[in-house]
C-alpha cells in the first residue's frame, strides 16, 4: 500500500521542484512564487512584496510575515508608507533587519 502524502508535503514538493527549475534555468529566485522580493532606497525606505500581512508596528520597530520567517525592522520614525494584501512601504531610518525562522526566539 503506498504512503499517503498529505497537502503541505505535496505543497512543499512542488516548490522543491519549481525551485530545482528555476536554478537550472538560471532565472532570478525573486521571480518564485511565495518568496519575498525586498528593495531598498538607502537606510530611509524599504519596499516588501510578498508579505503575509503586518505582526506588530510602532514608530520604532515594524515586525511582519513573510511565511516560513518573520522580517523585524528597527529604526526611528518608522512609517508604513503604502499596505496592501501583499507588500508594504515602510518609510523612516533604518538601523537594522533582522530575519528570523517561525518559532525561532
């Protein structure tokens, strides 16, 4: 009897596969699917696309989703610029960007 795969390993799959393409072909990872596309303009402005929403915000630090990690931004005058479904603006100094994994301390 074979095994029974369930939906987030045939997810997971997939991507693997995709991924393995994409390499071979050479292609920019930022053109995967469900995987962030950040850019930045200096230390005063940074543009997420990809995002899975905004965790915490304040004038300080800004945390937000990205699916497998969490993207914590530490700065002064922070401003949420533009919030779509999908990608931010965040706006202000930045001093730092940390990544850290789901369930990470």
């Amino acid at each position: 009897m074979p095994k029974k795969i369930d939906k987030t390993s045939k997810k997971n799959i997939a991507n693997e596969k995709i991924y393995s393409i994409a390499k071979k072909m050479q292609l920019p990872i930022g053109l995967l699917p469900n995987i962030p596309h950040i850019e930045m303009n200096g230390n005063r402005e940074v543009i997420v696309e990809g995002s899975k929403g905004v965790i915490d915000y304040d004038e300080n630090t800004v945390s937000i989703d990205i699916g497998k990690m969490s993207m914590f931004f530490l700065g002064r005058n922070l401003t949420l610029k533009c919030l779509t479904h999908d990608s931010l603006i965040i706006e202000g100094f930045l001093v730092s960007i940390e990544f850290k994994g789901k369930g990470a301390p």
